[in-house]
C-alpha cells in the first residue's frame, strides 16, 4: 500500500508532505518494496501514527472487569474505529478469583484481527491507599504483593505492562524494590507526601497514574506526589483531558510543566465510552452518566464517558500544541511501557498503525 500526498507527522514533531509505502502491515524505505500497489490519496490531510491508550477500563457497553472474552474484543473494535490501534485493558480492585479471570481474558483476546492491539495489561488495584480509593472499591485493597502480582501477570500470558501502587501503604518500597526491573510501576490512588513519593522514584517507580486525580493537591508548602513527579526527569504523568477531570487550565499548565516528552494523554475511559446517557457499571458498582460525566452514587467520578482520540483533540481545543497532543498519545505512552520499538511513530520498520485526518483534526480513516 502506498499513501501518497499526505502530512505525515515526524519524529521531531514537524509535518511534512512525503509518501508512505507499506508492506506486510510495516513501514518500509521505499516503494519499490512494496508489492502491494493499492493507493490511498492524503492530499490535505494530516497523517498520525495510531493512538496508544495504556489506561482504559472499557467501552461501547463492556468492561474489561466483566472477564468476557467477546466484550474484550467488542472494546478492542470500538477502539480502533475511534483511532486506537494500541490498547491496554485496565483492571479495577476486585477479589483475588476474579482477577485471575480477568487477566485471562487478555491473553484470550490477544490477535484480535479487527480491532486495536493489546499491548499490555495496566493493573490499577489492588494496592491502592483506602483514603484515596476513588471509584474503587475498599473492601478488596490489598498491601502490595509481589507474588500476586507475578500469578495474576502468569495469568495473562505476561502482558502486565503497568501497576498501580500506593507508596504510602505498608510493604510498598518493597515491591517497588522487588519488581521495579519486571513492570513499569505507577504511583497514584495515593495520600503520599513528597518524600515518600520521592523515595519510591528513587527506588524506580517513574510513573503516575492520572495526575492530580486520586492524590494530595500540589500545595506551596506540601507538593505531594505531584511535586515529586515534576523533579524526577525519568518520570511520566498520566493526564485525563476530557474536560472533567482536570480544568483546561490545568491541562495547559502540566505540559508546561512536565514538558511534551512526560505528559500521557489517557481516556480512563468505563464501558459507557460511545454509548448514551443512562446507568453503567465500573468494576462493580454502579455508575450515572450523563452528558460524558460518570459517577458514583455519592458523586466520585468513576473513570471517563471520553475515547482517547477525543481526549487529544480536547487538549488541542485547550491549546496545547498539535504536536505535543499527538506526542502524549502516541510516542510518550508507547515509550512508557516499552513498545516504541514497534509503535507510537512512523518511521520504517514499525508497524503501520495510520490515521488520516483533517487539519482540524476529524477522523477519515484508520489503516492497520
């Protein structure tokens, strides 16, 4: 296939007008290597790499938490209409048994031949702080365990990429001591200081699960986690920019904070993503949407009614930068679980997730 005419969005966050050929679903050097001479005219649009979403529980009717394999894939089909190519099912706090069920799922799943790709399990819970437990639910938190861990990463064929953890609950720094080596570790749901979060990057955990939401605030006299994040160069920070869950305002002043290299754009996203407003369930419990809001009966926000693809464009409405937007969707989180070897940009040899788009940023096509 080659895709002639198009914007194509660069390494160094520049677009420019070239061609893409493709072979065997890869980006390759040139067109005499491609034997499939099928051709897509780009004139006037804008080619990205597909989306990666690393945090998202679900979608268009189904929860990852359901343990259903056809629902995996129902998700994994949504998705990539929505300009996902790169997925990671998130996990909720919920009995041992059926965490195990679940994480089957995704080794089950894996290979859908129509939807985006699994790349990874995000596990969020069970080793939450309960002050700060959010739409989880309380009774089945857990101290961390490597172990369980380890069973439940068997489970589904290795896929955990991510795990949530609470720095601040007994047994912590020792987990992070034991796997940091084997699993991107993320603090959040958590009521840590600075110095407890500071000494839990020290000993490698380098991520955060949604800034700002399900942590301490970033105070002058007590910067928490948030301030902790900030001075650690390694570490990268989730960002729900739907709207709700962090003011514009807010949204702006993180990549001038962090920089467009550490900021991750997720969805969050719960099944009611793409479906109309009415009652939905998250991990469990029962959820309100309404007008893209969920929540809880006592008003918690329970992850967001908002597709990854939408979030983007919610920044750029905010004013990030285009090419920032597209950078936190796509290189920063492929290389926050280790897979920008194979996605997140298109350069040759990686897999030829491609998305054409308007200036104005509307979704026409997803190829891949």
């Amino acid at each position: 296939m080659i895709i002639r005419n198009g914007l194509v969005f660069r390494e160094d966050g520049t677009f420019r007008r070239e061609d893409l050929f493709v072979e065997n679903h890869k980006i390759v050097t040139c067109e005499e290597a491609v034997t499939d001479r099928t051709e897509i005219d780009a004139e006037g649009l804008l080619v990205l790499p597909g989306l990666v979403d690393i945090h998202s529980h679900g979608a268009f009717g189904h929860d990852f938490s359901d343990a259903d394999t056809e629902g995996l894939k129902t998700i994994l089909r949504y998705e990539k209409s929505c300009g996902i190519t790169s997925y990671c099912p998130t996990s909720m706090t919920l009995p041992e048994e059926r965490l195990r069920k679940i994480f089957a799922t995704a080794r089950e799943a894996e290979g859908t031949q129509d939807g985006a790709v699994i790349r990874g399990i995000n596990m969020e819970g069970p080793f939450l702080d309960p002050k700060k437990k959010g739409a989880h639910v309380e009774e089945f938190i857990r101290r961390p365990d490597a172990s369980f861990f380890r069973e439940l990463n068997e489970a589904s064929g290795n896929l955990v990429s991510l795990v949530t953890l609470a720095p601040n609950t007994e047994g912590a720094m020792e987990f992070i001591d034991e796997v940091h080596e084997e699993v991107c570790i993320s603090l959040g749901h958590t009521g840590a200081d600075y110095e407890i979060a500071s000494e839990a990057m020290r000993r490698g955990a380098h991520h955060v699960t949604h800034l700002f939401n399900a942590m301490m605030p970033l105070a002058h006299r007590d910067p928490g986690l948030i301030g902790a994040a900030s001075n650690d160069p390694q570490c990268m920070v989730e960002l729900i920019s739907d709207g709700l869950h962090v003011h514009p305002a807010v949204v702006l002043a993180t990549f001038r904070m962090f920089g467009n290299e550490r900021v991750i754009l997720i969805s969050d996203s719960m099944m009611a993503t793409g479906m109309a407003n009415g009652q939905y369930e998250l991990g469990g419990q029962a959820v309100t949407v309404k007008d893209r809001k969920a929540t809880l009966a006592d008003g918690t926000i329970a992850g967001s009614a908002t597709n990854l693809y939408d979030c983007m464009c919610k920044a750029i409405s905010f004013g990030v930068p285009v090419s920032d937007a597209v950078f936190a969707a796509t290189r920063n989180p492929a290389k926050s679980i280790g897979i920008y070897d194979r996605v997140g940009s298109l350069c040759v040899g990686k897999e030829a997730d491609i998305l054409l788009v308007t200036p104005q940023m509307e979704l026409k096509k997803v190829l891949g």
